[in-house]
C-alpha cells in the first residue's frame, strides 16, 4: 500500500486529508471524532481576538445549489468566525493535540490588522502546542465589513505586512489563507512569499449569491426578510481553485512556495488532481459537512489505490506531477486535429448531441430517420461540446487524427509538427518559426 504519510511545511500528518477551518472543526468534540474517522490534520475553525466572542445570525446562515439529483453542488455561508470564547477553544486545542500529537493541528486566526493584536494573541496560540497558524484573510462576509479576512486578503500590501508580524512573533509555520475575490492570484500570493510565509493555502469561499425567493423578493439565505452575500464553496468551486493551484505553482516567483489546496474536494480523486497541480496537501470542509467525516475513508483508500497503480509509493511522487503541463492557450499545438466518434452501442438516441452541436456549433451531427445520430468529420472541429452535453459517460469520445492523414474538413494532411500561435501565419504579430 502506498505510503500517505504527508509533512507540509515540515508538518506531519498520517495523511494529506486535512479538515479547513470551518463548523467541522469548530470544537474539540468534532475534532477528536474527526481524528477518530482518519483526517490526517485539522485547521481549526478561526480564532478572534480575546474579548467578548463574534455574535452568529439565529436564522438560516447556508443557501445551495443542487444537481437534479438533489445532489449539493454548491454551499453558501453567511457564518463568521468562531463564537466561542477564544479561551475555550485554546483550552480545547492544548487538549486534542495532547491526545493525538500524530495528526496535524493548525490554528486560523484573523485579527484586527494591528501588530499589537496578533503580536498578543500568537504566544497564546504556540502555548497550545498547535503544530502551525494560517491567517485567514479569506473571509468575504461579515468580517471584511470590519476590516479583516477578504478586506486584508485583497490588499498585497496588507498581506506582506501581517504576515512578516506572524513571522517575527512565532516559530510556527506560517500558512497564509488566500481569497479567490480578487483579479489575479498572483498579487497575494507573491505578497505572503515576501512577506516570508512558510505556504499558501487557496481557496477561501467566494462572494456569492445563490437564490432569490421571488415571493418575498430578498436573496436567500433569509433573515427576517433581507439576505446578505455569502461565500461560496463545495463542488461547484473547485475549478476556480484548480486553476488558482496551478497558476501559483507554474509562476516562477511562488512555484517554490507550497500550497495546501482547498476548493470542492470531495473524493480522492479531486484531492490527486489538487496534488498533480501543485498542491502539496488538501483540505475540505464541504463535504465533510454534506456526507460526515467517515468520507476521509474513500479519500485515503483511492488514493492509495490509484498510487499503487500508478507505482507511486509516496505523496510526494504525484505532487506536482501536472504542472509542466499546464501552459498558455498560445503554447497549444494548432497542429493536433480530433474528431468526436459516437458509439452507437452505448447511445440512447437522445439527440442531445445533434440539439447542441446543430444550433450551437459547427452542424457536425447528423440525424437518421430512425434516430441514429452519427458525426460529419468533414465539418467537426472537435469542440467537445457533444462529449459534455451526452448524457452517456464515454459514449462520444475524441479520436486523434494520425499525423499525415487527410481532415476531411480543410482537406489538408495532419502537419505531423507542433506548431503554436506564436509562429501562426494569421498572427499579426508572429514569430517566425524556428
Ligand atoms: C460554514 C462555513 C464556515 C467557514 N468558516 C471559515 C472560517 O472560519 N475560516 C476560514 O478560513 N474558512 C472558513 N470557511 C471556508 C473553508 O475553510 C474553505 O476554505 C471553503 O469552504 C472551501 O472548501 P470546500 O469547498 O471544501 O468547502 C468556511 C466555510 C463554510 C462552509
Ligand atoms: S465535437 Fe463539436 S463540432 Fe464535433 S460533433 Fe461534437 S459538437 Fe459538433
Ligand atoms: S447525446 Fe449521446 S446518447 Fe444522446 S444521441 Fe447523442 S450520442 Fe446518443
């Protein structure tokens, strides 16, 4: 069995499976039965300063989206950081870490951006014998109103400067918490790296609103008549966060800088493709809050399974294993040409196909009499629009055109070589090619 032992920032866990900050990690007896289930490390659920705690909405504080099978896709919060006393969740953390020193066990804090307030509240936070901190400058609702989490997070300024305080005032590995509600990634990410942290950790919810109750007209989540914008999270996300992965791991200023990857993981598979881009661990909130803890079980045994098959005896051999691959749309080889193929075994006669690519593509299905749906190669130009609009898994797939052979379409051979925009006769501004 493939070894899943995980050490982030010098952190050791049983397990790249760790729990985000968020309700699943808000108390001491969700964590230790968390532990119990097999998460390999835990971020608890964001500390405030010392004083009287933040005061919660007592009405409905989630909103969703589903797929037609009632299935959660997507999860919207309006909830703050924690509401207990930070004295008891000190108390409860010294407490779970005595008792499981084996698994990870991370602090969030979000503070007022004052030195003064993070220099008092950090030796609190190391005496609990936490293996590490993450600043949570990701929350968009609520907390950004008052100056803290997404208002920091979208400050690069703001970032470098906290995150040098942590730096100076702690020995823990510093893990900077990024917000998605901003333009380009790269801004904060860059500033935590000056600013000397330790990793990154991406993503935090994104602004959002899900539903509009059009009787009452108010958006939904609902208090007393009025709904704010929450933060969005679960499945629905985790492109987003993919594509943020991947865009700190392949810039040359933060591609040294590890990344706890966060966004939608729901099975072992979506927590690999995290790895494979870049992430050197995960964490979850959603679905540990949509299906229990026990969904740690899946995660563990496909990974192992698929790192076996793969012949990667540690976590360490996936990560990063996609990041070469990712590149700019002008580095793709215009020479590659595909075809989509149906098989005609597996097709259900459904005519989705012939619907999408008829009115919306390239008029590249044809449709017999009896409803036999088959592809024009002289007109496809391989969009995949088919593939994702066919309600039959692997029943449209994309075939690679041999170099040399003729495209029906443009009539022209495969060009057997790679060749990009950049070197394009039609760019106006192209290279020549080598
Ligand atoms: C109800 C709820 C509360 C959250 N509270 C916090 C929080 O206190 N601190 C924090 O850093 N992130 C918080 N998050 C964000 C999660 O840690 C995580 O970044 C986000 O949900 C994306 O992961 P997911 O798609 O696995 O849910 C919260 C998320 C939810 C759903
Ligand atoms: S790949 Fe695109 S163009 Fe080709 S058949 Fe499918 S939808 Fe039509
Ligand atoms: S969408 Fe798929 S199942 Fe439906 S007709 Fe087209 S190929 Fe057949």
């Amino acid at each position: 069995m493939a070894d899943l032992r995980s050490d982030f920032v010098g952190i050791k866990s049983p397990n790249p499976f760790w729990l985000a900050s968020a309700p699943p990690t808000d108390k001491e007896y969700n964590v230790r039965r968390a532990y119990e289930a097999g998460w390999g490390g835990v971020v608890w659920k964001t500390l405030g300063m010392e004083g009287p705690p933040v005061v919660n909405v007592n009405g409905p504080r989630y909103g969703a989206i589903w797929g037609a099978d009632r299935r959660l896709l997507g999860l919207n919060n309006i909830e703050l950081i924690t509401d207990r006393p930070l004295e008891v969740n000190l108390r409860e953390m010294k407490a779970v870490k005595r008792d499981y020193p084996d698994r990870a066990l991370i602090a969030s804090i979000m503070v007022p951006c004052e030195e003064e307030a993070w220099k008092a509240i950090l030796p609190h936070v190391e005496e609990t014998g936490a293996d590490g901190i993450e600043l949570n400058f990701g929350c968009p609702h609520g907390m950004a109103e008052r100056g803290m989490g997404s208002a920091v997070g979208q400050v690069p300024e703001y970032i470098e400067m906290v995150t040098r305080w942590c730096k100076q005032y702690t020995r823990m590995p510093v893990i900077v918490k990024l917000t998605p509600n901003i333009t380009n990634v790269l801004y904060p990410a860059e500033a935590a790296k000056r600013g000397g942290a330790d990793a990154v950790s991406l993503i935090n919810t994104i602004n959002s609103i899900t539903s509009v109750d059009l009787d009452l007209f108010a958006p939904e989540p609902m208090i007393d008549g009025k709904g704010t914008h929450g933060g969005y999270c679960g499945p629905a996300v985790k492109p987003i966060a993919l594509n943020m992965v991947a865009e700190i791991a392949r810039n040359p200023e933060t591609a040294d800088m590890p990344i706890s990857g966060i966004g939608g993981v729901t099975t072992w598979r979506d927590a690999a493709e995290f790895l494979a881009l870049g992430a050197g661990n995960v964490q979850v909130c959603t679905a540990a809050m949509t299906y229990g803890f026990k969904v740690v079980q899946e995660m563990i045994s496909g990974l192992s399974e698929y790192m076996d098959d793969k012949g990667m005896t540690s976590v360490d051999q996936l990560v990063r294993r996609a990041v070469p691959n990712v590149t700019d749309w002008n580095q793709l080889n215009l020479n590659y040409v595909a075809k989509a193929k149906i098989d005609q075994d597996l097709c259900i006669s459904c005519g989705r196909c012939f619907a999408a690519c008829e009115d919306t593509s390239h008029q590249a299905i044809a449709m017999s009499e009896d409803r036999t749906f088959s592809v024009i190669d002289d007109e496809c130009v391989a969009c995949n629009l088919c593939v994702n609009v066919c309600p039959v898994e692997d029943c449209i797939s994309m075939v690679e055109l041999a170099p040399g052979t003729t495209d029906p379409r443009t009539g022209k051979p495969v060009d057997p070589n790679y060749a990009n925009w950049t070197t394009h006769p039609n760019n106006p501004s192209a290279t020549a090619a080598e």
